[in-house]
C-alpha cells in the first residue's frame, strides 16, 4: 500500500476538526484502539488524532516524530503505546493527548542491541502494509541487522506490561510500563526472522496469537509467556488473527484468504471470501457480528461465528488498514482514506 497523503495547511494540536477535515480524511491511518471511550488513530507523518465523540470530531496529539506509526494500544483510560517505523515506540500517560519517545532503532543508530541477530529472506521488507510479495523465492537464510525495521504491532498486557513485534522477527516487551524495553528475538521459534505483522488477544481470554510472513502462527495459553509454533494451513503471509472465543479464532492475509479453528489452532477450515487482495484487520460487535477489513476498501461480515462471510465495497475502495467497532452503532475504519465512520454493517 502507497503511503502518499497531501495536507492542505498546518495544524495546531490544541484545533477540533470534523471528520471531513483533509488531516482526517486525507491522511493514510493504519492503528486505532480506545483509550476508555475516546478513539485514538496513528498513521503517517507521526500523526496522531483522537476523538472523544465516536469520530464525529478529532483533536491532534502532540507527538514527537515523523515516522510512519503502524499500531496503538491501550492499557487503561490514560497509558498506551504507539509504534512504528525504525523501531519506534512511543509512549502516553495522558489518553492520547501527548506522547513521548520511550525506544527507537534507527537504521545506523545504537538501538538496542541485546540478541540483534535475525535472518533475511530475501533483503526487502516489500509491500508491509497488504499488498502481495511480487516474489515468493528465497535465499538460503543470512544473519542481518534488524536495526531501521518497522514495529507492525502492539498489544497492552495490562499497564506494566506490553509487547510489540515487526519485520525481521522484531519481538520487543516492556514489564515495567514503558520504562525499559527488551528486544528478544528468540522469543518465539523464528529462525528464518519471517516478519511478524500481528499480536492479538482478546479480554478475559488467555489465548494470544501472533501471525506473520510465510504463514507463520504462533500461539500462547497463558497470555504471551509461553509459545507454540502452529502448523500452519497457509504459506503465504497472515496479517491478524481475531478470537471469538477461548478455542475459537479467525486468522487472515493476503489474496482473500480467511482460515477459521475451532480447536485453538490445532486444526483450519478454509472461509471463502470471493476476494483476491489482502485482509488486514478484524473486530467483533457487541453483537456478534464480526467484521474484517481489506486493501481493497472491502468490509467483509459474519453472523454465524466466522463459517460464512459476506463482502461489501465501499465507495472509492481505498485500503482498509483498522477497524473498531462503536458504541453508537457501526464501525470505525482507518486506512488510505483517513479514518471514517461506517454506520451501516450488516
């Protein structure tokens, strides 16, 4: 996915916009989470909006970079966690509002450099953000340096405790709330360094999958401490994984595919989707329905606990990066065309 946004003008972090403003609307957001209920999107140039009033209006964070931000989360109502390119993690006690530089591992800077080794596949990150790899051949693997690689992901354990993972293997973690990170990157079974692009769980749930390229599905029972390669149903790569339940998951990636277990991962029925691009991320309603989101502006929905999914295009078809559903009805959906309210899921 093309990251190209013009901005008309600047603005001041302390400005409301609506949610037709061009920095909303023109601006590519590929993170969103709630801190309590106000909504928080990250995206290219640094940026970071918030809103308190389910997207109808947004305010502009005071960050401190211009990095491309992949992934937001958040512990509680006030701490979360940003990240993105060159390693970046970024860090706010205040909801959003403001933020602050906790690590970063620039291409050539110090980083840290604790267990640093990982492996290339083939020495270019491609396409990071849902397009397909033009090339599935391989090398035999080479050690390489993972500094000025992108963080894709981050999932808050609870205030103290967070990991985020990216390209090359990237597993970095916090147990002290953002005050020191650990990079491990022999913390999961990796050794070709295939590029991790999600980290999810769900509340109440002790099940955490982590997915990447090359089909790769790892899988924790006790909430990201311990870890089990899966055999995979799929070789190409996975971009997230949604729990339904404690034994029930969906997990999704590139040309349309959509795999669902019913057993924690032990076995996968294939899901039709009728699509041949990426699908990127996915939420589930307060009502059941889940919804995923794809790079080619499709929102597909399930009634039936993931068995079926029917699809949807929505005007223009610009990528879909996020989603998170409302209160007020509908989702929340950031990607190329900023981030949008789409009231009418079905």
């Amino acid at each position: 996915m093309a990251v190209m946004a013009t901005l008309a003008g600047s603005v001041q972090a302390s400005e409301f916009l609506d949610n037709n403003a061009p920095l909303v609307r023109a601006n590519t957001y590929l993170g969103l989470a709630y801190a309590g209920e106000r909504a928080v999107a990250v995206g290219d140039r640094g940026k970071i909006i918030y809103s308190d009033d389910q997207g109808s209006h947004w305010k502009v964070a005071a960050t401190p970079t211009q990095v491309l931000l992949t992934a937001v989360c958040f512990a509680d109502p006030r701490h979360g966690w940003a990240v993105g390119h060159d390693a970046v993690v970024l860090g706010t006690d205040d909801g959003g509002e403001t933020w602050t530089l906790e690590y970063s591992d620039p291409l050539g800077g110090e980083g840290d450099q604790q267990d640093d080794t990982a492996y290339d596949d083939s020495g270019d990150m491609g396409d990071i953000y849902g397009d397909p790899y033009g090339d599935d051949s391989y090398d035999e693997p080479a050690p390489v340096d993972t500094s000025g690689a992108p963080l894709l992901d981050v999932y808050c354990e609870g205030r103290d405790r967070a990991v985020a993972v990216g390209g090359y293997g990237y597993f970095l973690e916090t147990q002290d709330g953002g005050q020191n990170w650990k990079k491990d990157l022999k913390r999961l079974d990796n050794v070709d360094g295939w590029h991790l692009y999600s980290y999810n769980g769900k509340a109440g749930l002790d099940e955490r999958y982590v997915t990447g390229e090359k089909g790769v599905i790892f899988r924790s029972r006790d909430r990201g401490k311990t870890w089990k390669k899966l055999d995979s149903p799929y070789q190409g790569t996975l971009f997230g994984a949604t729990l339904l339940s404690d034994y029930q998951a969906l997990v999704y990636g590139l040309q349309g595919n959509v795999w669902l277990t019913g057993n924690r991962g032990n076995s996968w029925t294939h899901i039709d989707t009728g699509l041949s691009r990426g699908i990127n991320a996915g939420t589930v309603l307060k009502d059941g329905t889940v919804v995923l989101v794809t790079n080619a502006g499709g929102i597909l929905t399930s009634h039936d606990g993931g068995q079926s999914l029917s699809l949807r295009f929505l005007p223009g078809r610009e990528s879909i990066s996020a989603v998170l559903p409302r209160s007020q009805g509908g989702v929340l959906i950031a990607g190329q065309g900023g981030v949008r309210v789409v009231e009418d899921v079905k």
